[in-house]
C-alpha cells in the first residue's frame, strides 16, 4: 500500500505499443495503450496491490480524492508469457472529484513454474515448440530439395 500526493498542474496524453521481454532479453509479448489527462488543483492518492499464491495472479487499484478541475481516462493491456494484463483509469473532477485505476493480471509463467520441475517455464516451452517447428520445416525442405527435377 502506498500513498502519494500532488499539487500543481498536469496535462498529457500517450498511445503506447511495444515488445516485452522475458529476464534473459528475449521477446515474449506485446503491451499497448493509451491515455489523456489534465488535472489541475490538488490531490491524494492511496494504491492498494496484492500478489495472489505463488505468483499466479497479481492486481491493483489506486483511488484519488481531487480538488479544482480536470478528467481524463486510460486503458491498455499487456499478453505475454509472463503476464497477462488489462489496466483501465479514470478521473473527473469539477471543485471536487475522484480518480481511479485498476490493473488485473495473471501471470503465465508463475502458473507453469509451479508445476514443472527446475527453471522450465512457459518461454522454454515456446521455445522448445519453435525449434522443433524450424526443424520439421528444415527437413520438409530437405526432401523436396533432393526430389525436385529442377533443381
């Protein structure tokens, strides 16, 4: 649990799209999303997150008291092996006003670790399934290669 608080004035607005990566650098997902806020006035933010058993499921949520004037919204999710993920956010605020956000995730990779043996995960798993589908493919390429006439 956390709490923050802000006085001032902000604006601003995000469209967002990239590549995840797992701890060894390697690409495993996507995550995009967007937003647009303007806020100007005072406010207090408490977050609230928990982790459920082993890791498999995670979420939070933050709500904000305001004071002046401002709204916007968000959104955006993630998918990949590590977490899936969709987060939405809002705020409305005319002298006095609330914001909020709320991310929920379940996380792929904590699910199979849990119950595989060692360090197997979901990534080597893809990965295994990938090399074999390159292999299979080498091979059928092979053939047709050594029947092929026109070669």
């Amino acid at each position: 649990m956390t709490q923050d608080y802000f006085v001032g004035a902000n604006a601003d607005a995000s469209r967002y799209a990239h590549l995840t990566r797992n701890e060894d650098g390697q690409a495993n997902g996507v995550t995009f999303g967007g937003g647009a806020n303007a806020f100007a006035g005072a406010q207090v933010t408490q977050k609230f997150e928990q982790t459920g058993p082993f890791g498999w499921f995670s979420g939070s949520t933050s709500i904000s008291g305001k004071a002046g004037a401002g709204a916007g919204a968000s959104g955006g999710t993630t998918i990949s092996a590590d977490e899936v993920s969709v987060n939405v956010g809002g705020q409305l605020a005319v002298e006095l006003g609330l914001g909020g956000t709320t991310s929920l995730a379940v996380h792929p990779n904590a699910i199979v670790n849990t119950f595989t043996p060692g360090d197997y995960d979901l990534d080597d798993a893809i990965s295994d399934a990938s090399g074999a589908f390159d292999g299979a493919r080498d091979a059928v390429g092979s053939t047709v290669s050594a029947i092929n006439p026109f070669d």
